[in-house]
C-alpha cells in the first residue's frame, strides 16, 4: 500500500511539473508565461515574438482578456492590456525613446499628432532616467481602464499614469498599426502564423 502511495505522489508530482511547462513558452531564453494578472485581472498571452533591428533586441508580449487580431481589436477589448518587453542586448534607452516617437508618427495621422505631444514629452523623459537597459531588463505597459497606462521599467513605477486612452492607442499603433516597426513581431503578438 505504501508503494501505491509513494507511485501516486509521483504521478501527481509528475503532473504538476508539466502544467507548469505547459504554463510557459521559452522565446531566445526569455520564459513567456500564458497569463498575468494585470489590475486584479487575469491576462491570457495573445501572442509573443522577437523584435528584431539587425539584432534580437527584445522580446515582445501581449496580454489581453479576449483574443484580439489588430490595433482596433486591443483599443476596444474590455479590460486591462499589457505589453511587455523583456530585453536581450543593452540597447540605449535614449535613442530607444526615439524610435518610439516616430513609431507613432509613423502611424498617426499628423493632425492628431499636437494632443500627444505632452505624453510623447513624459515618455521621453521616462528613457531618460533609465538611459541603458540590460539584457533581462523587462518594460511593461500597462493599460488600466479607470487609471491609464502605468510604464514600469526595471520593476519601478515611471511617475503617475497616462490618463489619455488616445495616448495609449498612439502608443499601441507602434507595434499594431498600419506601419509597425517589425511586422514579424506584430504578427506574432496577433497571435498570427
């Protein structure tokens, strides 16, 4: 009876272990859990790839609580959002900044572009402080409905939230827009083969 015993325990710990795989995706090293919790709510991973610029500089997450397909999709689903960029190489967060400025004037119409320039400004100054990230350095932005969009860099809140939810669409269309920076991430944060 006690072989039964110690057979089961096993078994169940056997178990156990491989859900726990099943829980995570291993991108280039970096573990992509299949949900967070994101305000109190659960996440599911909708899709998680490699951002590539000549290099693998990081990997990119998106977390939503419906599939969603595209930018429109992401901004209207109900519920928190996060994306999540956990860093593979030293990338310097000034001239990252940058890119990020005209990932959204890549994709938002000019004539929108004035009502964002005070959270491009905030945002800006956000990869000041942080001037390098570190492989393993992990950015998160979060989308809060009734709070905004909390950045988190390096496990630290950056400052108080953006409360513009067209802030958070701008910021998005970097990544999902008509012009994103690397249509290979897009497709697989989308959850597309």
């Amino acid at each position: 009876m006690h072989f039964i015993k110690q057979l089961l325990a096993g078994v169940a710990t056997l178990l156990l272990a491989g859900a726990a795989i099943a829980a995570t995706t291993d991108i280039a090293g970096i573990k992509v859990e299949d949900s967070t919790t994101v305000g109190g709510v659960k996440l599911q991973l909708n899709g998680a790839g490699i951002r590539y610029k000549i290099f693998k500089i990081y990997v990119g997450e998106l977390y939503t609580t419906k599939k969603i397909s595209n930018l429109e999709e992401l901004v209207a689903a109900p519920g928190p959002k996060r994306l999540s960029m956990t860093f593979l190489r030293e990338v310097e967060a000034g001239p990252f900044g940058k890119l990020l400025t005209r990932g959204m004037e890549d994709n938002v119409p000019k004539n929108q572009m004035s009502k964002l320039v005070p959270g491009m400004i905030r945002m800006g100054d956000i990869f000041t402080v942080n001037k390098v990230l570190y492989p393993g350095d992990v950015i998160t932005l979060d989308w809060i409905p009734g709070t905004g969009l909390i950045v988190t860099a390096k496990g630290k809140v950056q400052g108080e939230p953006f409360k513009e939810p067209e802030f958070f669409a701008a910021l998005m269309s970097i990544w999902f827009g008509q012009n994103p920076g690397d249509w290979k991430l897009k497709d697989a944060m989308l959850g597309i083969k």
